[in-house]
C-alpha cells in the first residue's frame, strides 16, 4: 500500500496521536509491567475482573493514559505508517518484518483467501435468514472441515498424550503455589515436561494465517449472499483491506478508502485480554484446534455486552436527527439514566486512543454526503456534551465504538455487518495470543467458590411429590 497517495490521511494520524501526547504523556505507568514471579496476589472481582492469567507481549492498554501499544510500537504510528498485513506479523513472531518477510506473509494471505470449498459448503445453508455472526462462526467450522482432516472418524492427533482429568490434578482446595508446570498426583500420568509446548496440530502459524484470510473472505461473502449475490473472486493484486472492501461490496475502493479500511483493521487488532480473546484462549487451553478457538472467540463477540455497540451508536445517532436535538436529548438521556452509547470503557479512564484515531477519518469521509456529514455533525456534538459533563463527573468518553459505525457506513457495509468486521481484525489478535500461551500452555481453570447448603436429605420422589400434594 503506498501511503504517499494518501499523505492527508497519514496527517490526521499524526495530528491524533500528537493530541493524545500532549494530553497524557506525563501519567506514569499505572501498573507495573515486568514478568511475574508466580504466584501472584491481585485484587479479584467478580467474572475475573483484576484476575492475572499469563504474560504477554503482544499487545499492552494502559486505560489511565489512554494508550495502546502492538509488541511496544504505538497505535498511532502503527496507523500512520503500517499496514494490517505487517500488523499482523507483528503480532504473530513479535517484531515488524522484512521487506521479504512482508512479501512472503502477503502471498501466503493471498494464497488463503481461494476458499471454494468452504465457500460451496456454506451456501447450503440459509445465510439470508441466519445471524451475520452465526453464519460466520459456521463459516468458521466449515473451513476447519475442508481445509483439516480433524473431522474424520477415527483422526487422532499425533504425539498429543491425553490426560485423564483436568491438567492440574491437585485437589481443588488446596491454595495454588505458582509451580512452573502441572502437577499430577498419579503414577505414570503425563509428567509436565511432556506436555508443555505441545500443541494440536492444526495450530501453528500457517493455520493462523489462513483463518486471518478465511474470516475475511466469509465475512464479505456473508454480506454478498444476504443481500443475494453470489459471493466474488478475491483479487490478487489487491491488499487485504482493499481486497475485504471488494469482496463485500463488489467495487473497487479508492486509495483513501482503502487506506481508511487498512486503518481500522489495525486499530481493532488486538485489545488485551477482553472477553472473546479469553473464549478462544480458554478453548486452545484444552489442546482443541486453532478453529474451534477461533469459533469460541466469535461466539463471545456475538454477545450483546462485547460486540455491536457501533451498531446501536448509528442507530442512536440517526434518533437524536439533528444538532439541535442533541441537548435536550442527552438531558432526557441523563434524566432517564439511559446508557448513551459509544462512551465509556471497561479499561479506558481517558480517551480512547482508537477513538481519537476514528472520528478525523469519519469526518474526512462524510464529507460531501449530506446524511453522513449531518451524523457526524450530531456526534460531535454529542460528544461535546458528555465530555463536558460525564467526562469531568466520571472520566467518560467517546470509545472506539462511537465513530466506527459511521467510518464503516461510509465504507458501504451495512450496520448489521459491523461485529463481524470486528472479527475480520480480531482474528489476528485471536490467533496471536493463542500461539504466545500454548508455547508454555497451562488449561485454565479457575474456581467457583460454593455458597449452597450442605448435609441435605434424599427424599425420594414419590414422597416429594406427595408432599407437595
């Protein structure tokens, strides 16, 4: 992608990032960054909330400063100088590639996007009538059907030793030490040095490589077959942000729009260890497939508490109508305690730094379009509403949702195709993080904390039922 055609767009960036410096490089780091001497002590709530499962190095938020960082490089140059493709190396072996690493990741994504096989398979389904998300994650377990031969009758993997129980066989109750590896309480069980490092044979970096390409391909084809055309032939000469834009859309983006396209691919990469990455995670945990953890992964972001809120911030956009309707609107909106949607993060107590990177690029494109340029105009002001009240009162501002669904809309996909773009760009982060915790992998499993009686009597049934007569 040559960026000297589309310099504007390098200079919104830059100008983004610069602001987010000004404003928030003198907050130290809120947490220590080092390796952890196991076990450690962290303050846990409830779903895990503050709970420490691994290390990383792939990617790091610090929600204080309202910063994001892939393998130490910061989000703002990643976007203004990178692309998703060496993104995604990046994020794979842990540092940007060479001209001829970069080129040889391209062909393999090139290579992996003929998908026909999968592609036939998933049009025997009723994809107009499905969930965009559903007939993705089906997409997603036909690939594994058509591209591996795990699925056969009698397939099993080799040099996977399997253990009878959970990983750690040590009882439940007893507080965890930290060791290095599994420990095992039988005789001639599987000792830790075996089973470290092991992994199925459907992962590693090709397989990665391939669902990068895969969920890209189902995912606009999703959108061709919902709006009932034929899926299209991927091109190519095209970079895989454009090659998406395509593929859904069945024209050719301009160098900008792919650029801008290119763009929000990297900046939804990879976002820690949020719910659908811990799902996919979780699954590889257990030695299942690259696949079927991809799949889990989808599965979470379907989930209304993950993925899709850019959807529901067009939809609020498009209710609010007009600028003069923003304040008495947001005035009801806090009277009512209505969530207003696209602010606030889970992690963030500063402005997104996806956030600050979205809203120049919807505003570059809404220009010229009467309806988009009025969406963004209501979202400006909106957004200058909850900052000067949410945003003093509780730290709460726009998040990457809130500009996203308009940079997408202009970019001709549909709201209802939104989460599953998210999955196109997540994948990387997905896959990724996978590959860095198998090479020590330990299952997952922590423990629930029992709060039900105890010494109940069986009374069979016939009495129970009497009694109740």
């Amino acid at each position: 992608m040559n960026h000297n055609k589309t310099k504007k767009i390098t200079d919104l960036v830059l100008k983004a990032g610069k602001t987010a410096l000004a404003e928030t490089n003198t907050k130290r780091e809120p947490e220590p960054t080092k390796s952890i001497n196991w076990p450690v002590d962290c303050v846990v709530g409830p779903g895990l909330e503050g709970a420490i499962a691994c290390e990383s190095k792939i990617g790091y938020v610090n929600g204080a400063k309202g910063w994001l960082l892939y393998g130490g490089y910061n989000i703002f140059d990643l976007c203004a100088y990178s692309s998703f493709e060496e993104v995604c190396y990046l994020l794979l072996y842990g540092k940007l590639p060479t001209t001829i690493q970069l080129a040889l990741l391209k062909n393999k994504l090139i290579k992996y996007r003929n998908n026909h096989q999968t592609l036939r398979a998933l049009m025997n389904f009723s994809v107009q009538e499905m969930n965009p998300m559903a007939a993705l994650r089906l997409g997603t377990n036909l690939m594994r059907n058509t591209t591996t031969d795990v699925n056969l009758e009698g397939y099993v993997p080799e040099n996977v030793e399997v253990i009878s129980a959970d990983e750690d066989s040590i009882p439940m109750e007893t507080q965890p030490l930290g060791q290095e590896h599994a420990i095992y309480e039988f005789p001639g069980e599987s000792d830790s040095k075996k089973v470290k490092g092991q992994v199925h044979p459907t992962t590693g970096i090709d397989c990665c490589l391939h669902l990068i390409s895969g969920i890209a391909v189902l995912s606009a084809a999703i959108l061709r077959l919902r709006n009932g055309y034929m899926p299209l032939e991927p091109d190519p000469e095209l970079s895989h942000a454009a090659n998406f834009i395509y593929m859904a859309t069945g024209r050719r983006p301009s160098p900008e729009e792919e650029r801008i396209m290119d763009i929000t691919l990297i900046l939804h990469a990879d976002h820690g260890m949020n719910a659908s990455t811990f799902a996919a995670m979780v699954v590889a945990s257990t030695l299942s497939d690259m696949y079927y953890s991809v799949g889990s992964g989808i599965a979470a972001l379907n989930g209304p508490l993950h993925g899709g809120a850019n959807e529901q911030v067009l939809k609020m956009l498009k209710e609010i109508d007009s600028v003069e309707n923003v304040k008495p609107w947001f005035a009801k909106a806090r009277a009512n305690k209505q969530k207003i949607m696209g602010f606030g993060h889970r992690v963030y107590k500063a402005y997104d730094p996806r956030a600050r990177v979205l809203a120049p690029l919807a505003k570059y494109l809404s220009k010229g379009n009467r309806k988009k340029s009025s969406l963004f105009a209501v979202a400006q002001e909106l957004e200058s509403q909850v900052i000067a009240t949410l945003g003093v009162e509780k730290r709460i501002f726009p998040n990457v949702d809130f500009y996203s669904g308009i940079v997408y809309s202009c970019l001709g996909i549909p709201p209802d195709m939104f989460t599953t773009l998210f999955a196109v760009s997540r994948v990387a982060g997905w896959t990724a993080r996978i590959q860095e915790y198998l090479r020590n992998n330990r299952i997952f499993r922590p423990r629930a904390r029992y709060i039900g009686p105890f010494d109940m009597h069986y009374v069979p049934i016939a009495r129970r039922s009497a009694k109740k007569k």
